[in-house]
C-alpha cells in the first residue's frame, strides 16, 4: 500500500496496513536550537532527515492575482513594517518567529473591494505556473497524496478585511459579504477546472484559522448565513469532480463549528489542537465518521518521555476506529528538545506499524 493509498483509506475509514507517518511542522528557531543539541547541522530538510510522509497541494493561484509588490515602509533594529503581497500592512519583528501585529488592511468598504476586484479576475494570467505540465507529471505518477486548494471563506475575508474590520462589515453591509463569497466562488471553479481535468487528486483542502483557544471567531449563525452556501457549492464541485475527502484547516477550538464542517460537506479538520480543548476522543465519540489530523499535544513533548507515552496511549483507541492521522497539534516550538521529539516519533512509528495497535493479530 502506497502513501496516497494510505491517507485515503484513512480518511475514508477503510482499513490500512498503518496510517501515514505525519507530523506538522516546525518553528525556525526549533531547528536551531536542535542543531545546537544533536540535530546534525548540514539537515537541511528536516521531515525527509526524519523519514516523515508528507503531502503536496497543487500549485494553482486562487487568490489575488496579480498580488502588491511587497514593500518596507519603515525598519529598525528590532523590527519592520511593511505592505505584504496581499496588500496588508503589517509590523513584522526581525528577532525570532511571532504573529505580525496587523496595522491595515485593503479592503475598509465596497468602494475598496470594488478597487481591488480587478486582482480577483479568473481570467489573469499566472494563475498556473508555466512549468504546470511538467508538474502535472509528478503530482500524477508521485507516491505523495496531492491535494486541490479551495481556499476558505473566513480566512480569506479575514486577510482581506482584518478580523476586526471583517466583524464589523458582517453587520454593517452583510451584502457586501455576500457579494465577495460568491465572486470567489465563481473564480475558484473557474480556475480550478484546468487542474481538475489534468491532476488525479486525492483530497481537497481550505484553510480557515477561523477559531481562538475559547472557541469561534466567527458564531455559528453568521457561518450558516454566509459560508455555508459557498461551501456546500464548492464542495459539491469538487466531489462531481471525484474528490470525497475535504479537509479543513483551522486552529483553535473548533467543538462548535463541527456540525456545520460536517453540513457544509467537509470530512476532516487539522491540526486538531489539544491545548484549545479538542479532545480528539471525545469528537470521534460525537462524530465517528469526521476525520481528525492532529491530535498530539505538544505540550507534551516539552516534559518528557513518560509524558509521551501518556499522551500516544490516545493511538491505541483512536487508530482502531479509523479517521484519525496522529500529528503534534501545531508546529513543534523550541520548548521541546531534540531528544524528546525524536523519542516522540520513534515512539509514534512503532505505534503505527503494531499490527495489534489496529486490533489485529
């Protein structure tokens, strides 16, 4: 059984040999500080030093096109500002990796979108790189699972508008929303039937990041009103396309929005995040056939291995019941050291390769 085979029949329940050997990622300044423990320094990509599996979504352009050329608009010695390729201006800090503090966005009323809808036009060149062909032949004849880019209709808004100025507009003009979602809706298809036609792909995937540690930033009713129509469009799209597993990936706690990912055609969330209460237990009790990526929580791996075993005992109930791809709940951050990590996923991978972890003999 090949990778791609793998993540499919996982993701539809089906039985495997093993799930597929996942993880999700890393803070820059992890590896340095790995480096500096045992991490050899000349590793240069880290999942292929660690033998992870990972997965490839296709290169189509869905979003703004042409983009802003970024530009710096003022620097010292701690930190930057400056306008981002999605016309965003942002401070970001020169002194290791943390979350910009957002300054302006481009999109204040419909005078901005309608300034800016000429960026968001189907038709523009480079939406497929010029090498696409060549491309396809990988993607096609790979090992790797490929997955299509639908986007999202929270996080997209919400890059576009600030969540600020995005909370405010689904009151003051709930039009002008629903304007942008349908527009976005028709550029996606549009766009995305080249790749349809040309890739075999194996899953679809939007990214949201549309929950904090509390819960939703957006409430249900606002996402009944305006994403779920979209997403029941697009999501219907891709499956009369052949594509039956959506993935969705938002942070956060997400134990509200479930219901509505599971209505709006969407079969699994990653990185299931343990440290914003989701129990990945407690969701395949509720919902045994929503697939869940993630689960793991890292917090965990900054202790040490006894903390680590604790929390892989989760596999042992999860991996029978099917759906469910165990990875840390977000990037590893440089709490964790190099020797608990790569004790973690030896760990994980003679979890995930016992016959007996699957109920098997």
């Amino acid at each position: 059984m090949n990778q791609r085979e793998r993540f499919k029949r996982s993701m539809r329940f089906e039985k495997v040999d093993r799930v597929p050997f996942w993880d999700y990622g890393y803070w820059e300044e992890t590896i340095d500080v790995w480096k500096r423990e045992a991490l050899p320094r000349e590793v240069t990509d880290i999942e292929d030093f660690f033998g992870l599996e990972t997965w490839i979504t296709a290169p189509v352009n869905i979003d703004m096109c042409p983009s802003f050329e970024p530009e710096v608009i003022e620097e010292n010695e701690r930190s930057r500002v400056i306008r981002d390729p999605g016309g965003v201006l942002l401070r970001e800090s020169k002194v290791g990796s943390s979350i910009p503090q957002f300054i302006d966005f481009p999109v204040k009323c419909r005078r901005d979108w309608e300034q800016l809808k000429g960026r968001f036009d189907a038709s523009t060149r480079g939406r497929y790189p010029s090498d696409w062909d060549d491309q396809v032949k990988i993607m096609n004849a790979g090992d790797k699972p490929v997955f299509l880019p639908i986007a999202g209709y929270f996080g997209f808004l919400r890059q576009l508008m600030g969540l600020e100025g995005l909370s405010y507009l689904l009151y003051d003009d709930p039009q002008l929303i629903l304007d942008i979602q349908e527009h976005m809706t028709e550029l996606r298809m549009t766009v995305l039937a080249r790749a349809l036609k040309d890739v075999e792909f194996d899953a679809a995937a939007a990214w949201e990041d549309m929950s904090c540690n509390k819960g939703p930033l957006i409430s249900p009713a606002m996402y009944r009103r305006f994403m779920l129509p979209f997403y029941k469009q697009m999501t219907k799209f891709v499956a009369d396309h052949g594509i039956d597993i959506v993935i969705v990936d938002s942070d956060g706690n997400i134990n509200e929005l479930v219901d509505l990912f599971i209505e709006s055609g969407i079969t699994a969330n990653l990185p299931l995040e343990v440290r914003s209460d989701n129990d990945a237990l407690a969701i395949r009790e509720k919902y045994p056939t929503f697939g869940i990526v993630g689960g793991i929580d890292k917090r965990a791996l900054m202790k040490g291995k006894s903390e680590i075993d604790a929390e892989l005992e989760k596999l042992k109930v999860l991996l029978p019941k099917g759906g469910f791809i165990p990875t840390v709940d977000h990037r590893v951050p440089p709490d964790v050291p190099y020797e608990n990590y790569v004790y973690y996923l030896l760990q994980k991978w003679r979890l995930i390769h016992d016959k007996r972890t699957y109920g098997k003999k």
